[in-house]
C-alpha cells in the first residue's frame, strides 16, 4: 500500500469535529444539545439572495472567468467602497470561500517555512491552511483579562525574524469577538512598513460590530496599498456558508497577477453563487439592523449569565459573534467532553468548544471555551443553565 | 514592496489564456470567432438538475459536512455501483469542482519533490496543481501516429525512480480523446502493483465513449483498492461547469482520512451544488443518448474535414470531445495568434488551443493544435473553412 504523504500526517484535524462523535452519541441517547460550537449561523440568509438563487437565468451551467464575472467584481467593488475602501473590481479575486482566498495567498506570498505572525487565540483552521501551503505560523499571545486586544509593538517585534512575511488578523475576531480599533490597525500599519510585512486582514465578520463602533480595514490606512490583502466571504455577512463564495482584496498589481495564475488553475468560482453574491449586495440595511439588534441582545445575554455563574469570567467583546470565557475548571477538552458524555440537566446539555483548539501555544486556552451565539434568546438561557449546573457538578472545578 | 513565493513565480499561468488579449482585439475589431479552444460544452444543463437548483428548499444556506451531505454521497454511490465501482458513500469525498479533488490528493498522497508519471499530451492544470503541491509530473510521450496509446510497460519503468509515487491517467483523455482499453488499465494495474504506485484516475469525461466501446476504469480492476483515486466532476457529464462540484473516490481508509483533514479546513462544497448534484444522478438515459449522438457526429464532422485539408493529420478518438490535430505548420504558438490577429476569412476565424501547452516535453506538439468539439455542426464545418483557408494563407506553412 503506497504511503501517505507526511504533510497528510501532519495536517490537523479540525480540533471543532473532536467532539463530534460525543455529541452524536448523546443525541442517540435522546439528550437535547445546545450548539454553541458552531460558527453557523441561524439566521436566515437574506431573501434576495435566495431569490437570485431560485431564479438564475441559464441553461447551461458554464464557468466563469477565474477572477469571478466583471458583473459581480463590479457590484463588489460599489460594496466595498461604501465602505471607503477605494477599490477597483480589478483588485477583487472572486473565491472558493473564504478559505481559498487564505490558502491562494499563503501560497502566493510565502515561501515553505516562512512565518505568518497572528494574534492567538486564532481561527483554528489558519492551522490547516499553513499546513497546505508550508508556511508557520507564529502566535503572539493575546490575553481574556483586557479583552484579547492586540499584543503591543513590543511583543510583535520579539517573533520578527528573516523568516517573517506577514502579520495576519481576523478583525472581528473569530474566536474572541475583538474588535480593533484604529489605534491598534495604526500600530500594525507602523510594524508592516518597518519590516516590509504583508498584512492579512480576515473579514468575514466586518458586519457584526456592536455598540456603535466602527469597524477599521487596514484598507482605510495610507501607504500600506502594496501590503494588505483582504479575505472575505459571504458566509457570515449573509449567513450564507454554504454558497461556498469568498474573495481576496489586494492593490498589490502584482500579488493579484500572481494570485489569478493560482485561480485560473482551479477555473472557476461557482456560477451561481456569484449571481446570488451579486443580488447580496443590495441587501437592504434593515436586514443588518435586525441582525445587530439580535446578536447584540444575544450577546449581551450570554456575557452577562456568564459573568453570573460562579468563578466564570467573559469580557464583552465588540464584535463577530463569538466570546472566549474563563471557567473553573482544570481542563476544557475534558470538560466540554463530559458535559456532553456524562452530564445532563432536564435531559439538556451545551456543546462547546475547548480554545485550546485555537492557541498553537501548548497548554494555552487550557481553562477557556469558545461559545457562538448562534441560538436565540430562549435558547441560550436554557444553554447557560445547563452550564452552570455542570459547572457546580463537574468532578474537576477548580474553584 | 513584501516579494511574492517562489512558487508564485514559477506557477504557470494558464496556456490557454495566453491567446485571450488576441482575440479580445479581433472581436473588437469585428471578427466572429469559432471557439474550438476551450472544453465549455455548448450542451445544455439537464433540466432536473436546473430545476433543484432553482427548487432547492432552504432558508439558511448552511454549511454542509465536509465530505459532502450523506443524501448526495448516498445518491453518488447509486450512481457508481451502477458501473459497478462497488463503492460505499463512505468512500466517497465531494469537492469543489474536480480541481480540488486533484490538489487534496497530490497534498495528501506526495511529498515536495516527489513524482507522479502522466503520459504526454496532458491536462495542462496538471502543471499549476502539481507546482501548488510542490510535486513533479514526469511526461512519458504517447504519441500521435497510434492515437496517443498508452506508452509500453518499458516506458514507464524508465523513468520510475524512488520518487515515484503514483501514475495519473485522464480517460478518456484530455486532450487527445484517447479512451484506455482494458488491456491498458490491466498494464497500469501491473506497473503499480510491482513499484507500489498510486494510480490517479482522472474521469471527468467518463460519459463520453463513442462508436459502442467501454468505459473501463482502475476502479474495475481487482486488487488496487488501496492504490486507486478516482478525480470526477459534474463538469462535463451534465455541462455544469460552473457549478463547482467534483468528488475523489478511494476505498483505501488511511488516504481518505487524509483527505478529509485537508477538506475540513476548508469547511465544506456548495450546499446548493449538491443538491443539484444530487438531482443529476436520475438524469434520464435518453440525455446522455442525444448527447452522445450529437458528439459522435461532431466528432466525425471534426475528423473528417480536418483529415481532407491537406497536410492535416489526425486520429480519430473513441471519447471526450476533443481531438489534437497535427498541422503542416512551424509553430502552433505563433499559428494560433496569427489566425486571430492577423487572418479572416469572410470576416471569420477560428481559436484553438496550441498543443505545446499540454506538453512538458520542450518542443513537443510544436506542430499541433488541440480542437474542442463544443460547436453545433453548422459552426464546425464553418470552422473547418477558416483553417483550412488559413492554413493556405500561413506564412510559416511547412509543406
């Protein structure tokens, strides 16, 4: 039997579908599970979308050009510069997702073994996508007590090395909900122009800032044209995961040149998620308001009965829809485990996911979980039960 | 201004493209091109798998698992036991589009530097997906005297190294049309039993064998289960190419665990292409008749006129729907630009895709085209004209 390759031994599993088999077994068991594990969504995706969708008008179901239809980089490029990123459709690259814009840059700009730094807790699949293409990532710890805000100059210049190519972040951030600010973007426009740095900017919860903030790119700085590339998607903004539609923001004419020459081998974005992508756009903003109010009130929910429940501690994060909250407990892959394999209340119990799975750093997250605030009001507080009472009932709390 | 990869440089842009700016400038200029360059059928979309599209019943678009839904890989699995793949729909991976099954197999299968043998003329995004893995296509020539046969036994082991670890077949082949008898799948069972060698079996135009003749793939031969993947898209069966959605088939456990890690970092395919996929399945036979028909009298029309010219040879395929003509010409390169930029006839001309692109052997099918037979009869014999009136008219005709 022919061998595997060693990058298919080292590429990781996805540290979320540990536990999935636990999950399914309680379910089998007739437990109810609430999920708040997932990044999925339950909002509905926008009905002009889904209409475009349903009413796509071909009949022969054709590729596309590589870079995605001017139609579509046209209406993208109106989006983004409501949003005074000053683009031209030609610095958008339509893709696969936003995971093939991550895994089409890392592959453009870095060379095997060169370093991405990022901010840990980091999307967990930053790890698989490094992986793919041979890069490193270096984490710089961000810390639960100020709220996961950005490490200082200072720490990012310790992990700065020959080898560093690039800054990345994911602003709303996935898994903390941090939001940016100004000053900290201005603080790493400072380090990329110092070093000659690429900064990634992962996007894809740009709509989901709360309490009137402001949301800030690196696309609004001045002089770092030549260095930002943006990632984004669909799938949040819209709540549409599955259209599969993503793309990649660069002014950098020669980054985009070489990024094409990796989408014209895969051929195409898919044809009708890009129509259905087109009619996103004009999605109403009273649709974004809804959403914000929810969110907004759900957040506020789970951060506040979380802060309740007896040695737990959230901060309230300005943005995406994610918080990382501090338990009493010795350890969250054990924990998150047991309460799906071994606790129940009312035949109810709460997935999570162990931040363990989203610090490259061992050991790190090792008492913090991850929790989505993907279900409703109703939900959530019935989930935020059945936390603390496994809290009070779990043989390793440890105060 | 950060440097691009290495592998950014040396990534191929498509060759294919290379002759898009030219014929930009003759439509401009008013020209009506024949488009024999490009594998887009001009076959329409089967209606059932249109109308889930447009039907489809949701109001999240949510992510799917990974490997794909279980009602689409169940309904796939229908499909193949049909052909007598005995698989089970455990074994089967969806993608997005054929492209990733082929990437996600190269990663998980080869390390950096380590070879995989295609007989010549070849698929020419083989070149982009190998140099993205970071992996070498060693080119054995088939050759166009024989119809571009499988290369003997002898030829393989020539250049089989300790690098050697798997054999990539297109059958029926792009770009040559050349469908793989038994006794040839039977020769590449041999070849990879004796050295260990994964054999890639790229089946994107299954459906397409003409004149009665099988369709045999390494999936039908006994004793290289562990050794066989199966590249397949909905591309070209059902002219959905822009739908985006392909799968790898293995029944060997340890690679198809290995390649789920690499497709759950990219979180899942379409939902919506699956669930057209899905509807493709129960495509009623008479399609595929009427299409096969349609594409045999092409084919013959193709055949035909092209052997009439004079100076013109070439083989007659048994599937796909191309051909790789020879022609009493210089440099196909240079022919092929030249029929756009500087020849009409009638106000005609006719693009075709250089065979040099499909080949990595420096100089090889200097004198050779491929020609996609994606045009209605009228528009070939059409076609047909134009070469032959620009074959008449080349500066650099060679006989």
């Amino acid at each position: 039997m022919p061998k595997i390759s060693q990058k298919g031994i080292k590429m990781p599993a996805s540290p979320i579908r540990k536990l999935t088999p636990y999950a399914d077994k309680a379910k089998k068991e007739g437990k109810k599970i609430y999920h708040l594990n997932i990044g999925q969504p339950d909002i509905e995706t926008p009905e002009g979308m889904l209409h475009a969708l349903k009413n796509a008008d071909f009949k022969i179901w054709a590729y596309t050009s590589s870079e995605g239809t001017a139609s579509y980089r046209n209406k993208l490029a109106e989006y983004y510069n409501r949003l005074n990123y000053n683009v031209l459709p030609t610095d958008i690259l339509v893709t696969n997702g936003g995971s093939e814009a991550i895994t089409i840059t890392m592959q453009a700009c870095l060379n095997p073994g060169e370093e991405i730094i990022v901010p840990e807790p980091f999307y967990a699949n930053y790890n698989g996508f490094a992986c793919s293409a041979d890069v490193v990532i270096k984490p710089i710890m961000s810390h639960i007590e100020n709220g996961f805000a950005l490490p200082s100059i200072a720490e990012f210049e310790k992990v700065i090395t020959e080898k560093t190519k690039a800054i990345a972040i994911c602003n709303p951030n996935n898994p903390t909900g941090y939001l940016y600010s100004r000053e900290e973007l201005e603080a790493l426009r400072e380090i990329c122009l110092k070093y000659d740095l690429y900064l990634f900017s992962d996007e894809a919860y740009r709509e989901f800032c709360y309490d009137g903030r402001d949301f800030i790119s690196p696309m609004h700085l001045e002089g770092l044209e030549e260095h930002v590339v943006v990632w984004d998607t669909v799938s949040k903004r819209y709540s549409a995961c599955g259209a599969r539609i993503g793309c990649i923001i660069t002014k950098n004419k020669v980054l985009y040149q070489t990024a094409l020459k990796f989408a014209q081998a895969r051929l195409s974005p898919s044809l009708e998620g890009q129509i259905a992508g087109e009619a996103a756009v004009d999605t109403p903003a009273s649709y974004f308001e809804t959403v914000s109010r929810e969110y907004t009130e759900r957040r506020d929910t789970l951060v506040e009965g979380l802060n309740k429940i007896e040695g737990v501690f959230c901060p309230n994060p300005g943005g995406a829809f994610y918080v990382v909250a501090r338990l009493p407990i010795d350890n969250a892959d054990v924990f998150c485990q047991w309460m799906l394999e071994k606790f129940s209340h009312d035949n109810q119990t709460v997935m999570m996911a162990p931040a363990t799975g989203f610090y490259s750093t061992p050991g790190a997250g090792i008492n913090e979980v991850r929790l989505a605030y993907v279900l409703n009001q109703d939900d959530l507080k019935k989930a935020l039960i059945c936390l603390e009472k496994g809290l009070a009932a779990y043989p390793g709390r440890t105060s």
